[in-house]
C-alpha cells in the first residue's frame, strides 16, 4: 500500500499477550472447511483441529467416547491474535486491535413462546437433540480513529473464526464503541451477510486476506 496510514502504532511485547500454552495433539485429519469462506484460508491453518480431542491414529479404538474441550475467551484470542495486520508486518494481538477482555462468549436465547395473550413470555424447554448455538462476539479496536483498513481487519477476523470454529458457534465482529469515526457504517457492513459474501468475490481483497491469515 503506498500510504501508511499510522506510520508510529503502539506496539505490545509478544510476552505481555494473553497466552495459553497448548500441549501437543495427537495425530488428527486434515481439517480443511467448506462453505463460502473456505478459499481464503490457507491450507497450512487446517492441518489440525483445534478443537477436536480425538485422534485419527489407527491403534485407537474408534468407540471410545471423547468429550469436546470447551471452547473460552482465551481460545478464541489464541485463534485471531496470529492475524497479521494489512498495514504492518505485525499482529492484531500486538498491535492491541484484538484484545482478550473484548471477547465474549454467550448461548444464543432460544426461541418464546407465548403463554397467553398478554405480552408474558417463556422459554421453551431446551431440546437435547439440538445443539445450544453459541455467539462469539469481538470488539476490535483499530490503531487509529480513521482508519479505512477497519473492514478488512474485521472481515479477516471473521473469517478466521468461522472456518476455525464448530458449527454450534455464530461469531459476530464489530468495532468497539468510540474507537473509529464511522463505527457504526463498518458494523454493518461486517453483520451483513450478503454484503460480506460481495466483498469476497472481490479477487485483490481475498489476496490480502489470505496474507493476513497465512500465519495462524
């Protein structure tokens, strides 16, 4: 890019990030997704599943139970702090555009239903065959209030967790309140679903997405 935009940004030291040391996984398959955003992931981000305790080695024996590893802010930070930053050959994590405490994790409520006609609701009883949905929402904060590179780290973060995470999740990114000049413009755009389906047909924005994950 010929402009940098923010020639000087507040750099973090790698060890003062948030971090969790993962040990070593067992042999698992090749986790590479599908879908709409499954071309501008590098094949080197899905050699594993993070997510998935089981292992695919032939000695172990393929009725064993394995409950899923619960999945927390700290995981979720582990997966987009890798990010590289479109405008420096640094991190999100680093650069503090992504940060620990502005990640949440919340079961999405589930359906109502009316109990009579008055505007009294309840819940339904949950349904153990359904899997309870989950919303990951992170707030990013970009380096500078002008920044016009805003959508694109908020598109990277957004598909590098919806390839990364299990079906049961729905991840919402946004730009955290007070932090850029037309916040409300970049939120939008990120929630619109269609509108984020258009931007990834775009051929040069795919190339600078797939640069920014080529690290995770």
């Amino acid at each position: 890019m010929s402009e940098i935009l923010n020639a000087n940004p507040t750099i973090r030291n790698a060890a003062d990030l948030p971090s969790r040391r993962r040990e070593p996984s067992k042999k698992t398959k090749s986790r590479r997704p599908f879908g709409l955003l499954s071309s501008t992931i590098p094949d080197s981000a899905y050699t594993s599943d993070p997510f998935n305790p089981s292992s695919s080695s032939e000695t172990e024996s393929s009725d064993s139970d394995e409950e899923v590893e619960p999945i927390d802010e700290q995981e979720i930070y582990d997966l987009i702090a890798p990010i590289q930053d479109p405008e420096h050959p640094l991190t999100l994590g680093s650069l503090s555009v992504v940060n620990l405490p502005d990640i949440t994790i919340a079961p999405t409520d589930p359906p109502s239903s009316r109990t009579n006609s008055s505007t009294t609701y309840i819940r339904k009883p949950p349904d153990p065959s359904i899997p309870v949905i989950t919303t990951v929402t992170v707030l990013i904060t970009p380096t500078i209030t002008h920044c016009s590179l805003a959508t694109v780290i908020g598109l990277g973060v957004r598909v590098r967790l919806e390839q990364a995470l299990p079906p049961r999740f729905r991840v919402d990114v946004r730009i955290k309140e007070g932090t850029h000049s037309t916040a409300k413009e970049v939120n939008r755009q990120l929630g619109d679903k269609e509108r984020v389906a258009a931007a990834l047909e775009n051929g040069t924005l795919m190339g600078v997405l797939r640069k920014m994950l080529d690290g995770c």
